[in-house]
C-alpha cells in the first residue's frame, strides 16, 4: 500500500465479529492493521446484542484508536482488504459478520462522499460503539453534533451489553459473579503447607487436587512454582520450569477450566502458554520481565499485573523485611498503588496488550503494612471503579493472621472469608483463595446480595 500522506493522523475504528471465534478474529484484526498504521489503544471489549438485523448471534464489539499515514479513502480500502482477508462475505446489509471495521473519526475532518462519511453517519445512535469509545475519549467532541462522545451515549437509553475478557475457550462475563481462582503451589515449601512438591508424586496430586478445586466452585487454577514469602531465594529457571510445566500439561488434558500460570519469568510464561495455560499471572506486574507483556500479546491471553514494589530490579535480589518495610512508602497507598498500576498498564497496552486483556491485582500481602492492607481493602472500589477486571488475593495471607491475633496460616480461612466479601461488595471480579470451597459458596452468598443478576440466573 502506497502511503501518501507525510502526516501522521489519528483515527478511531470500530471493531465488531459475530461468527466463528469472535475474540480471535478481532485480535487478527488488530495484527493486520499493523502493516498500515500504529495501534495506539484499544478499548475494553463487550458482547453486545445485534442491532437492526436482531435475528443473528451476538457480537464482540471495541474501539481501537490507531494512527496512520494513509489518506481517509486508503485507509478505507485498507481496513476492506483486511475483512476479506480475514474470512467476510457479502450478507444481507447489517447481517452477520466475521469482522467488521468501520472509520468513526479520522482527526476531526467533516466529510461527505460517495464512499465514506466522516465522522460514521450513525455512531450517535450505537451504543456498541459510543462505550467502548468512552473507555478511550469520553470527551472526544464530534465536530457535527458538538457534543462529546460521553454526552452522545448518555443520551441514549442503558446499554445492554456485557463487558468480557476471552479466557481460555470461555468468555468472562464481568460484573455478573465472581470467579474463584484455586491456588496449585508446585512447590515444596508454600507458607500455607499446601506444596505439592512435598508429595512423591507431585502431579498425581496437582490433578487430584484440581479436581477437587473445580468439584468445589474453582472457575481456574493458578499454578506456581516460586514462593513468594519474603526473604525466600528465588529458584532457577530451569528448576521453575521443572515444577510447573509437567503440571500444567497434565492439567491441561484432565479439567474443563482455564489454566494460569503464576510467574515473573516471561521465557516460564511462554512454556507454560505452550503446555497449556491460557493466563499469565505476574506478582511483579512485568516490572521483573518486561518481555511478559510481550508474550501475553503475541499469544493473545489475558495478563495479570500486580502491584508490587520493589526496592532492586535485579530477579536475582529479593530484599529481606526490613528492608521491604524501609522502601515501601505510600502518601496515599489507594491512590499511589493506582498510579503505580496505570503506568503497568499503559506499558503492557504499549507492547501490544489490548484492553480487554489486562487484569489488576492490588498486591495485598506485598510491600505494605497491615494498616496499608486494610486501608487499601476499604478503598478497593477506588481501584475496581477505573474499569479493570480485578483479581484479590487474600488467601491466608500474614495480615490477617495478625488481626486475628498472630494465628498460623491453617487458622486464617474465617479472615479470608470476610475480606473476599468486602472485596466483592466493594467490586473485585477474581478471588485466588487455597480454601475453594468455602470461599466459593461465601461469594455465591455474596453475589446473590451485591449482583442480582448472579441470583436471578442461578434461581
């Protein structure tokens, strides 16, 4: 493709898939439009009702904002060459579709011809598309209607829509229930006494003990094979992949929910990613690995980051208490751990991570003190309420065993318990608990009082 302009320009698309693999089309999508412009940022993703033809599946729809050299008519023709690439056909006009990409705004040029119009003729009366585009510039002005993109929705009745994350072969429907993610240490020396290199044969027992786990409620298994508790060596890469991979892979054939694997490493990642994790999960939020965000992109799986500081960038150093109590410093720790994430987040988004893939972790049990913890608990819709998927991981952690009055590990399940339900009265989506059992029945309990949808699909 000839590129005629020497300016750069900004454009926002919209992007939407109803057939086949939905959420895979649209990640084909975002790599094709590569070759032509930059994808600067994407929106969250919805699953949206179809509009005008209703009688067809439902579509996963997004924004992307993007920025290109080619003219308002190549850039057409650019993003028609891509849905034919990617599979589209003729239907009936507005009926189903394996890729749609429509031009909303290209800067803030009015035009009008035969083949395009800009800003998109209808984007005031889509829901599908004003949502998503509010995640990227809600005050965008449209140079038409002289009225901003979050005016344009609000003017509209509610959307029925559902914010998603594709995981795995399923699709997470956020703000309806809540996940329960079970926790598999491959590890001989967990803090809880849960290890399951203990045992003689380690993935025998990972696979018992992952059935049980879903038996139980689990919606996913989290398996790690670095201790996290402070003042522990961090083990080799060699010996990480020895724990963790032959588990994944028997895990992979034997459960029916998604795997995650618990990491720093980036080159861990992509092995476990090769054995059969759909999910990364980062204690250090990339800040250990930069390259994780690289192969959550490149595999197209959810990422998630949390919020951990760190007082030495080297993974070979892991600093001991008091020095973890001297470098960890908060004004405000709701809203310093926000900032800290943010930057996370725009990083990942900047390798290639789109929206809709990342997830938050507030890193309770790392670097803060229990009044931090307990603060940050209380403030946690603060956090939740910036449109993040966010995972709480409270799970027998220190804190708690000090409120109760410095109780072990195996005595903290009543403590859990109440912080899980604090977090999803106050709007966390994911729990990563040892104890799935108790922990899944108390936010059914929960989600039955807080998410009235949960209740209503369940009866």
């Amino acid at each position: 493709m000839v590129q005629s302009q020497t300016q750069s320009h900004t454009a926002y698309i919209a992007m939407g898939s109803n057939l086949g693999p939905r959420a895979a089309h649209l990640h084909a999508a975002l790599q094709a439009m590569a070759s032509f412009a930059v994808v600067e940022d994407t929106s969250f993703l919805y699953e949206t009702p179809p509009a005008y033809v209703t009688d067809q599946p439902d579509f996963l729809n997004a924004v992307c904002r993007i920025r290109t050299d080619l003219a308002p008519a190549e850039l057409l023709a650019a993003l028609k060459s891509v849905e034919r690439r990617l599979g589209r056909t003729e239907t009936v006009r507005f009926g189903p579709r394996v890729i749609d990409l429509d031009i909303l705004f290209y800067d803030d040029l009015c035009l009008d011809e035969e083949e395009l119009t800009l800003p998109h003729p209808r984007l005031a009366e889509r829901d599908f598309v004003l949502r998503p585009l509010c995640d990227l510039v809600p005050d965008l002005r449209h140079p038409r209607l002289q009225a901003t993109v979050q005016e344009l929705l609000q003017a509209l009745p509610p959307p029925d829509m559902h914010r998603v994350t594709p995981v795995g072969e399923q699709l997470w429907r956020w703000g309806e229930k809540t996940y329960v993610m079970g926790i598999l240490n491959a590890t001989p020396d967990s803090f809880s006494g849960d290890g399951l290199l203990q045992d003689p044969d380690p993935v025998a027992r990972a696979v018992a003990q992952a059935r049980h786990f879903v038996d139980a409620g689990a919606h996913c298994l989290d398996v790690g094979g670095q201790s996290t508790r402070p003042q522990h060596p961090v083990i080799s890469e060699e010996e990480e992949l020895a724990r963790v991979i032959p588990v994944i892979q028997a895990l992979a054939g034997e459960v029916p929910v998604p795997i995650s694997v618990d990491t720093f490493r980036a080159s861990v990642a992509k092995a476990a990613l090769g054995a059969g994790a759909s999910l990364i999960n980062d204690v250090w939020g990339t800040l250990l690995d930069p390259a994780m965000a690289t192969v959550a992109a490149q595999a197209n799986v959810p990422l998630v980051v949390m919020h951990n500081r760190m007082p030495n960038p080297d993974p070979t150093y892991r600093p001991v208490a008091a020095q973890m109590e001297a470098a960890y410093r908060y004004q405000d720790v709701a809203s310093d751990v926000w900032s800290d994430l943010d930057a996370i987040l725009a990083r990942a988004r900047r390798a290639g991570v789109p929206r809709w893939h990342l997830i938050v972790d507030p890193g309770i049990g790392f670097g803060k003190t229990v009044g931090q913890q307990l603060a940050l608990i209380r403030r946690l819709d603060e956090l939740t309420a910036r449109g993040y998927p966010l995972l709480f991981g409270p799970s027998r952690k220190s804190f708690i065993g000090k409120v109760l009055g410095d109780v072990p590990p195996e005595e903290r399940l009543e403590g859990t318990l109440a912080t899980c339900v604090l977090a999803i009265d106050r709007g966390a989506d994911i729990l990563r608990v040892h104890d799935v059992q108790a922990v899944a029945r108390a936010a059914r309990m929960t989600d039955a009082v807080v998410r009235p949808a949960a209740w209503q699909a369940w009866s």
